[in-house]
C-alpha cells in the first residue's frame, strides 16, 4: 500500500479562508469565529475533543471517525501549533490540546525555530526546519507504513500543493464568510487539474469536497 | 466508549432485498446481479478485496476504509458464510473468502448446527448456536473494547433489530430492483421510530443511509 499525505477535516469558509485576520492566544482562527467553521465536527460522536458522550453518526461523523484511521505521523505548520511567531521566548508553550493532544502519533512542526522534542501522554512533537519534501521523507518513516496527515494550517497546505506532495484533501466548506485572513483558496477549481473532485453536501449545512489525485 | 453493534456496507436494492432467489454456491446473490449491489463497494481505493492499485477516494471510499475501524468482532448468519444448508456434510467449507478473509478479528457465524472453530491467517470463525443477545454478548468480550460488526445477511439484520440490539446501520440502496428474494425492508422509514436517520446520495448513484439511535 502507498503511504498517502492526507489533507483531512480542514475547514475553509464560503469564501476560502481558513483562519481570519489576527490570530493570538485569546482567538486562534483571528476574526472569524472559530465555531462557524467546526461546529460540524465538534456535533459528532467521533470528535477527538469530545468529552461528554453523545453526538451524531451521520455522515459528519464518518468524517471525524477517519481523523486517525490508517494515520502513523501528522506534519503542521508552526502557526498551527500556537500563537507564538518569531524566536521561541522560552518553552512554555506546548500546543493548544492541553496534556492529552488528540494526535497519538509522531507530529513534525515545521518551523525556523526548532527546539527539542517532548512528549505529552501518546503524542511526540518534534520541531524541524525543513521543505515540505524533506518533512514528508522524515514524517513518512515514522509513520511506519501508515499514512501522513498533513494537519495545516492552510498556508502550510498551499506550500505542500505547490511542491504536488498532497494525494489526497478533505476539505470541509462552512457556510460562512470570513473576508480577510488565511486564504486557502479562491476556489476548489484551482485544484481539478490535478485532482478529482467530489462535493457532497451534509444536512450539517457544511459541504464536504473529495479530492484524490488524477 | 460504548461498544456498538454496527451494521456496515450493506446493500440493498431500491425494492428492499439484500438478496435475489436461488442463493447458491454458483450464485451466491440468487437471481440478483452481485455487481448492481456491490459495483460502487469494488470501484473504492479501500474495498478489502482490492488487489489492484487503484480505486477512488471519494465519498464511497468513506464507507469501505470504516470497514475495520474500531472493529474487533463480526457476527454474521449461516446463509451469509456459505451457500450449505441444514448439518455440514463435512467440514470442507471455509466461507467464500479464500485462505486471507478481509475481517482479520473472531467473526460468530450464528448456526443450528455448531463445528470446530478454525482460522485463516486473521480470522478466526466460531460456530455458534445461541440469541442474537448471546452472540452479543460473547462477540463484545472478544471484541476487547472494540465494536461489534453486525454483517448480514438481511435476515440476521432483521432478528438483531427485532431485538434491538443494532446501534447504528448503514445501509446502501443501489439503482436496481430485485424484486423477489431476501427482503431487509418495504423501505427506510421502518425504522425511524427509532433512529435517525441521514441519506447522503453518492455521484457513483448509490444512496448510503445512515441510522443511529435516537
């Protein structure tokens, strides 16, 4: 079997973006309100976050039940990590999913900055200055056979498009506009020359678009 | 997490039958075409009984890659293991999947006439004369945390809904009538006293319905 790079549960609004204007600690997706884009995904049973029991099995679900199927490392972007830019001040910051993070594998933060790999419960963050070619060879090992998920930002996911490492992208369209601010896409036409395309729209009111690689 | 019984991938036509007349070993869907049912399942990247590279990934792909997810044990009927009837003339039959069957967990073949247990690489089938509450029961525990796959056919579906023991059910209804044969319902909304219920059509003309308990 192929060990694929996976785009999944990545959620844009209407009009492209995936993060609004003036992202920090206090709002992590900036302007837009982050509920807009994944309240789809925070309804159904399969949610890692979840915490009480409950939630949908329709179709979002099978969704947010793939989110580790078959995945043995994810790759982010250092602006997915946290709010922090720039030199790391001090250590401090370790992600925002608290002492238990949902990833379970190997997750390679790419980042000018690196800084020494640590462990929280069945997740190992390791910080690496590298193109996304470079990132994919060192995430691909560890992964040991499974999958890579390619976990964003979505700055981080235009860069992997460009270099064509990306066979695969779940992205989810929220019924909403953001305006300004990370800018995915203007639109999923960009992408059909290169990949198939599938758009199955949810009674969540999200719309779900496929993409697997000519 | 709650162990569920689960009911996956499973096919009917528009009419309500899961199977045609006549099941046999040469034709073991009876009268009805198995590629009108099953054409969108085999068409999938991740259709088990792939042995081609190949295959979308697209919505349907969902449905067969959540084929193992979280499973550790199926339960399926006698009729669904084999085309032999009545007592075992001898114990030459090893289910229809070759020496590599796709399930890989304990599958509980529910039957009058109980044999050896035996297995083939994965999978190890028991024979079991018991309610569809006691085959639950013995599936959970090998199961080991995991789900229970509740795997057809039609009427073992049947008995485990009389009972109420399914969980969740997605159903596949495909663009063809069968017209006689082993029936799964008159249609959907049988059962929506008791689940919800979501129907998400596919672009390959496939509907999947998706139930979960109210």
């Amino acid at each position: 079997m192929p060990q694929l790079l996976r785009v999944q549960n990545s959620a844009v609004s209407s009009d492209g973006f995936g993060a609004g204007e003036g992202q920090s600690l206090e709002r992590p997706f900036g302007h837009a309100d982050p509920a807009a884009l994944m309240s789809w995904a925070g309804a159904t049973a399969s949610w890692p976050n979840r915490s009480e029991p409950g939630g949908s099995r329709g179709l979002d679900d099978y969704f947010t039940r793939d989110f580790r199927n078959n995945i043995g490392a994810e790759i982010m972007g250092r602006n997915k990590f946290g709010p922090v830019r720039g030199a790391w001040p001090d250590l401090k910051w370790r992600g925002w999913w608290g002492d238990d993070p949902p990833f379970r594998t190997p997750v390679f933060v790419l980042t000018h900055h690196p800084r020494p790999s640590f462990t929280l419960t069945d997740t190992t963050f390791h910080f690496i200055d590298a193109t996304p070619a470079g990132a994919l060879d060192q995430a691909r090992v560890a992964a040991d056979g499974r999958d890579v998920r390619l976990g964003g930002g979505v700055a981080t996911v235009r860069e992997f498009l460009d270099a064509d490492l990306v066979d695969t992208l779940h992205i989810v369209v929220a019924p909403v506009d953001i305006e300004r601010g990370e800018r995915l896409w203007n639109g999923p036409d960009e992408l059909t020359d290169r990949f198939h395309l599938e758009s199955v729209p949810s009674p969540s009111g999200v719309t779900h678009l496929l993409f697997w690689r000519r």
